[in-house]
C-alpha cells in the first residue's frame, strides 16, 4: 500500500478467502472487539488520506521509546489529539511471566 500506491482493499485482494485470526489487544482481560487485517490496512489507508502517516517523516526512535511500558506505553492515533494507552491492569507480569500485584 505504502510504496506501491494500493488502496486497503487491493492489497487485501490477494489474502481474500484466507482465514486469519482476528488481532486483539494483548491484555489479560476478555475482549469485546474484533479487528481483522482489513481493518488496520482500512486505518492505514485512512490516516496517509489525512496525512497522519507519511513514511518518509515517520519517527521510528520516538515510536519504540514510547512503545514501551516504562514509557508510557503509548501511541498517536490522531498526531496531537487522540493518543491511545496500554489497557491497565491490577498485576504486573514479569520477564518470568509471574504475575504480582502491582
């Protein structure tokens, strides 16, 4: 999409027909959505119409120093009005995978 000019649906056509698992958020609780491949290229395709996203100004050093926990664990979903955050949680997960309350 990003360097070939394809809009979400003619990158999808290729994958049309294959089963994949619908993404969810990586927390710990039940999820109440279903977000498939088509709907982040539909987003994708939707934040370059309003200039949200432009590879060639994108920041990746700020987006993995954000990214992660310590940080904040956040993202911009609008550039400078709409930032989403890691879904809270009651236990913290170690390395281990051992949880302790937080």
């Amino acid at each position: 999409m990003i360097y070939m000019g394809k809009t979400a649906d003619e990158a999808w056509l290729p994958f049309d027909g294959v089963h994949f698992v619908a993404f969810r958020d990586a927390s710990y609780l039940p999820c109440s959505y279903k977000c498939t491949i088509l709907d982040c290229l539909r987003g994708l395709e939707f934040g370059m119409r309003m200039n949200w996203f432009n590879v060639d100004t994108f920041n990746v050093r700020e987006y993995e120093f954000y990214e992660q926990v310590e940080n904040g664990d956040m993202n911009w979903v609008i550039p400078g009005k709409f930032m989403a955050f890691s879904t809270p949680h009651a236990k913290n997960i170690g390395d281990d995978g051992v949880s302790s309350p937080v």
